[in-house]
C-alpha cells in the first residue's frame, strides 16, 4: 500500500492541514477497522484516509471511482474534508485520477462527486441540514463559557451589529449545521473574540457527545468583505475567519476544515449574509500556525468545497 502524508488547503508544506493518505492495490479489500484505527492513532494526524479503487484502470491507468474511508486516532468519522483534498490530490500525483475530470467518491456519508482540477480539487458537500439552533440564554453562556469568552462580550453585540446593518436586531446565533457532519456554527463578534478563545477541553468534550456534535466552529464575519473590512489586517476578499475544535475526536483544534466550512456556507446562506449563489474563502488555522485557505462555491442548495494541497512525504506502509 502506498502512504502519503499530504498538507491540504494551502500551497506550501507546513501550511495548512496535514493528513495520511493510504492507498490501497488494485483489487484490495480495507483492513480490519481497528487495524484502520491503531493506523490513524499511530500516525498522529488528526484524520487519516484509506483509498480503495472500485472501478477498472483506463488505458493511461486512471480510474473514476473510489471508496474512501476516514478514521481518526479514535474512531471512524462519516466524512473528512481536508483529507478528502489531500486524498485526491495523492491520486491526481500517482497519475490514478486525471486532471479536467470529476469522479466518484463513496463515503459513508454518500455519494460525492470530486472535481479534479490542475492545481486544485473540488468536493461536493452532502445535502446541507439545519439540525436547529441554539438560542436559550443558559445554553447560550454555557457555550461561550466553555469557550473561554464571555456571552456578554459577543451575543449582544452581535445584536446590535444586525440592528446597525438593518436587521431586526435578532442577530447570528449558533445553529446545529450539517453537510456531511453535524458541527455547532458558532459566530464571535470579533476577530479579537475569535482569538481569545481558549476552550475548557474536557467540558468541551463532554458538551459536544451531549448535543450529538463533532465540533464547535467558531467564525466571525470581522475583517471579512460581508462587514467591509473593517478589522486591522482583514481581506477584503475574506468572507470569515475561522476556529474549529473537535476534542471528541482527539483533535482540540484543526487547522482546516472542509465539511465544516462547508456547513459556515449554509449558514451564511440561511442568516441572509451571502447570496444564495456565491463564492467564499475561509481562512482558518492562523492560531496554530499553520494558515489555509479554503473556499466554497454555493450554487442554491448545492455546495462545494475545495483547495489545493502539498505533498510532505511518500512511502509504503505494511497492513
């Protein structure tokens, strides 16, 4: 089997998220599940992803069809953005998918078909789902507490950024997303805010198993071109920055986050804050170290998300 370890939604090694990436032979089976695991944990990135091609080679040996499987150090997870650009990225340098076509992506949380471009891949997202929102003042607190900020320096002011931009003053509330994964979209008022973050870990574990989520996405709209670049050092064409923590799944913060983008952009379609087509960029990772870049295309419903990827290292691993 060959392994690649693989930096995705940036241009660089050392940027972005790093992922395993496993390859299986033609006509090879997965191992056993805990064999998948003890990989994934023995590895140490936060998500390795395990290739088996399902279709025939054609005649320069590029396939069309794939079944990708995703574990993290504890357990499988449905869906993995990151590793998903890092796998197919892997693909498209093995020569075993071609450049200017889309194939087919079997996962447990469906069907997804992946664009492979010449410098990038693109993913569709699953059918996006509003699983409801969070709005209780007790739930509320105890969100932002176990985040380490305060609700008062961000919910009410929230509210009166949406009364200041002609809202009704109910302002962003965190809302239960899915696009392959359920994940708390949680918005923080500033990009100060956003960075002051310092999660209570194991309460944060237990929270997240008791809502039934994978991860808290925190994101905030300043600096970013929907709230006119206001803050020092943001983008214009920066829609939001953004954190994500999933310390269930042994990871307390990821650099880059595919699915969970995936679902910001729902949200962002939902509170009326993009259009219901439109291009996003989400910049993420920059309290690690480790910055990326990954954008989404909102087409209605449908939502897609991709970047590019840099190989680290390549080898053989022995199953």
């Amino acid at each position: 089997m060959k392994l690649y370890i693989a930096d995705a939604f940036t241009e660089e090694v050392f940027g972005g998220n790093p992922a395993g990436v496993v390859i299986l032979g033609e006509g090879a089976d997965f191992p056993d599940d805990e064999t998948m695991r003890k990989t994934a944990a023995e590895l140490r990135y936060s998500e390795t992803a395990f290739i088996r091609m399902l279709s025939n080679p054609d005649a320069d040996g590029a396939y069309n069809a794939f079944n990708v499987r995703y574990f993290t150090p504890a357990a499988e997870v449905d869906l993995c953005g990151h590793a998903t650009i890092a796998s197919f990225h892997c693909l498209r340098q093995a020569g075993l998918v071609t450049a200017g076509t889309t194939v087919l992506n079997k996962t447990l949380a469906g069907d997804l078909d992946i664009v492979i471009g010449e410098d990038s891949i693109l993913m569709d997202m699953a059918a996006p789902e509003y699983l409801g929102t969070i709005s209780e003042e007790d739930a509320l607190r105890e969100l932002y507490d176990v985040l380490g900020i305060k609700y008062e320096d961000n919910i009410p002011v929230l509210e009166e950024q949406c009364l200041a931009n002609g809202g009704d003053g109910s302002g962003l509330k965190p809302e239960i997303i899915s696009t392959g994964l359920p994940d708390i979209m949680l918005p923080a008022a500033s990009r100060e805010e956003l960075n002051r973050m310092a999660p209570d870990f194991p309460a944060l574990t237990e929270l997240t198993k008791r809502l039934e989520v994978v991860s808290i996405h925190a994101f905030t709209l300043d600096g970013g071109k929907h709230r006119g670049g206001s803050a020092k050092g943001g983008r214009d064409d920066v829609t939001a920055y953004c954190r994500d923590f999933a310390p269930l799944y042994d990871i307390d913060e990821e650099a880059a986050t595919g699915t969970a983008n995936g679902s910001l952009t729902y949200y962002l379609q939902r509170n009326e804050i993009i259009p219901s087509s439109a291009e996003c960029l989400f910049i993420q990772g920059e309290a690690m170290g480790r910055p990326s870049q990954i954008r989404s295309l909102a087409d209605g419903p449908a939502i897609k998300v991709g970047g590019n990827a840099a190989i680290l290292a390549e080898g053989e691993i022995y199953l």
